[in-house]
C-alpha cells in the first residue's frame, strides 16, 4: 500500500518539470536574442528567464489541468469508488 505522501512528493516533481526546463531552455535563447536585438547579454538573458519562467509555470498548470482531469487516475481514498 503506498503512502498519501508519496503521491504529493511525485506530483510535486512532475509539476516542476516545466518550469526547470523553462528556465533553463529560456536563459540561452535569452542570451542570444540580446546579443542579436539589443546587443546587451545581460538584458537578453533577464528577458529569455523572465519568459522562460512564465511558459514554464504555464506548462506545468496545463499538465497538472490534464492530469487532475484523467479519467485514469484512481479514485481518492477518502471517497466512495467511481460506479
């Protein structure tokens, strides 16, 4: 039997797999935008974060959306069983 506890702890890291890879995909291009329209690193490498984290968060709320929303998922414990 698996503890409630363990379920938050994988959904937590699985909701922040967008984030991390917003992060970290949103600096490099961030960088090289600035140096091709700005010709300023650290401005570029603010925006790239900035953006990054914005799609990030939203691709983790989106992924949450779907995964509260399967119709795989089991039923709570606390509740009766689905008919």
């Amino acid at each position: 039997m698996t503890d409630p506890g363990e379920k938050s702890e994988k959904s937590a890291k699985e909701t922040q797999n967008g984030l991390v890879m917003g992060i970290a995909l949103g600096i490099p291009f961030g960088m090289v935008a600035g140096l091709l329209f700005f010709d300023n690193l650290g401005l570029g490498m603010g925006l790239g974060l900035s953006l990054g984290i914005a799609i990030g968060v939203a691709i983790d709320a989106q992924n949450k959306k779907k995964a509260d929303a399967s119709p795989d998922a089991p039923p709570e414990a606390d509740g009766p069983p689905a008919p």
